[in-house]
C-alpha cells in the first residue's frame, strides 16, 4: 500500500515565491520554524500523516507544512542571510521495521509499560525498498534547501517520524543517498 506525504502544489507554489527574497532571519520556538522575508514570512510546522499497514496499525510520518504565522515565542537564530536564489524538496521513502516488543521506560518514578516498537527505514526514492505489497511504503517530502547569494544554504526538514520541525544553517543534516532533490522554480 503506497501513501503520498509530500508538500502540496499550493504550498510549493508559497515556497517558489521566497525565490527572490531577502531572507531578513530565520526564528524557531523550538517546535517549528519561521521564515521572516522583506515582504512575508513563513511559519513551517510538522504535520503528521497516518501510513498505517496490517502490522503498523499506528504508523505515520512528519512531513514539512507551510502555514501563516501565528504569535509565538520565537528566538532568532540566523539574519541577514541574503536573498534566496534557490529552493529544492528533498524527498525519501519511508517504510517501518517490523514491530517488536519494546522496553518499558522508567522516568522521574512514572513507568511506561513495554509495547510494541518499530521505526522508519529510509531509502532513496529511485531504488524503494522491495516489501510486501500489504505494508506501507510512503512517498515523503522530509526537507526543503534554501540557497542565497551570500552562500548561506539554509534547510527545514523533519526527522520523518518525530513531532518537530528543525533547521541547520550551512550543515547537511540529511544524507543524501536517501533523498531525492527537486528544484523548485517561479511559476
């Protein structure tokens, strides 16, 4: 069973306008990220999306999701950064290990009992992992790469499977074997 969590066209077409851009900084509340432009800002939260299977009946993936900006304590961790000359998705296929019973965690005297445990394999999207045509495979957009004038490579991506949303400036978070890169272009 094939899921698609990629970006949609409408919020590719809000991140082809930032191509342009002065990027004036780039905030987090430690939960997503803004991005604040001379003319707009982007607010990119995690949105999961259920990819349930028979055996990973509470499966999902945390794709990036563009939204308006709201009121929130963000602490500026990049500025200045110049104007966005480039934007690529980066994307990967996601399936899930095969479930087994997990340790139970002890933590500040509270107890979560053992239960069933699994986690996300990546792979590249030109070569999908072979599986049973009855357990998820999932199309994933994980990240989006912002280049500037001054050389500043910016990327918003998601660990896939994690409630968050983080950002690295000039770092290559994601490996690159596993992501397939699109570059988006001004309509």
């Amino acid at each position: 069973m094939r899921y698609d969590a990629n970006i949609p066209e409408m919020e590719r077409q809000r991140l082809a306008l930032l191509i342009g851009r002065q990027l004036m900084a780039v905030s987090t509340d430690r939960w997503a990220v803004q991005l604040a432009t001379d003319t707009f800002d982007v607010l990119i939260i995690p949105e999961e999306i259920a990819t349930p299977d028979d055996d990973h009946e509470c499966a999902d993936v945390t794709r990036p999701k563009l939204i308006e900006p709201v009121e929130s304590e963000f602490e500026t961790i990049a500025s200045g950064l110049g104007t966005m000359t480039s934007l690529w998705i980066l994307s990967t296929v996601v399936v899930f290990s095969p479930p087994r019973i997990g340790n139970s965690i002890t933590s500040n005297d509270a107890t979560i009992p053992e239960g069933i445990d699994y986690g996300p394999i990546f792979s590249h999207p030109l070569q999908p992992p072979s599986v049973n045509p009855a357990q998820a495979i999932v199309d994933l957009d994980i990240a989006f790469e912002i280049g500037t004038d001054t050389d500043q490579r910016i990327i918003v991506y998601t660990d896939g499977c994690g409630f968050f949303v983080y950002t690295a400036i000039n770092e290559e978070p994601i490996a690159k074997e596993i992501c397939e890169r699109t570059k988006l272009r001004v309509a």
